[in-house]
C-alpha cells in the first residue's frame, strides 16, 4: 500500500514541476508556455493560464493528501515512539560516579 501511494507521490511531484515551468513567467524566467504559440494556437494566453492554474492547484492538493497519506501509514507501521526511546536510554545510562585521584 506504502508503495504504491510512494509511486503516486512522486509521478505527483513531477507533473507538479511540469505544470509550474509549463506556466508564463511574470519576470520571463522558465515560463515555456509564454505568448510564442506554446498551446499551438490551440487555447487563447488567458484560457492556457487559468487551466495550468488549475491543474496546478489540483496537484499540489492532491501532493499534500498523499503526503498526509505516507505520513500516518508510515507511522501507524513504526509502534515504537521517541519517548519511549528516550525513556529506555535514560534506564540504561547508569549514573558516571567522577573518580577522584587519591596518590597526587
């Protein structure tokens, strides 16, 4: 299941950063889509945009519901907690008694 949530998670990823560079830049940095017939003359500049923007949003939702996702699988697979970590680490330390140098 971790898997192929895991799998998702990263095609995710990738089509998000797809869909940010495929976006007109305000500045002309990485903006491929621009003015220069990016959809082909296929949408007008305002459509092309606000369908990216859209697809955009819907990937970055759905990004965070698996991550939220891996997160509570992951944790519900690990019954182990820090604090009970913690405590065994304190119960096994035994207190250092300092020595003191008795021949000076």
């Amino acid at each position: 299941m971790i898997t192929i949530i895991l799998i998702i998670h990263i095609f995710l990823a990738l089509s998000i950063i797809i869909a940010v560079l495929l976006q007109k830049s305000e500045g002309g940095g990485l903006g491929i889509g621009g003015s220069g017939g990016g959809g082909g003359g296929f949408m007008t500049a305002r459509g092309t945009a606000n369908l990216l923007t859209k697809i955009t949003a819907i990937l970055g939702a759905c990004f965070f519901i698996t991550s939220i996702l891996l997160a509570l699988l992951s944790s519900s697979n690990n019954k182990v907690s820090i604090a009970t970590e913690v405590e065994k680490s304190i119960e096994n330390n035994q207190p250092i008694v300092p020595t003191v140098p008795l021949n000076n």
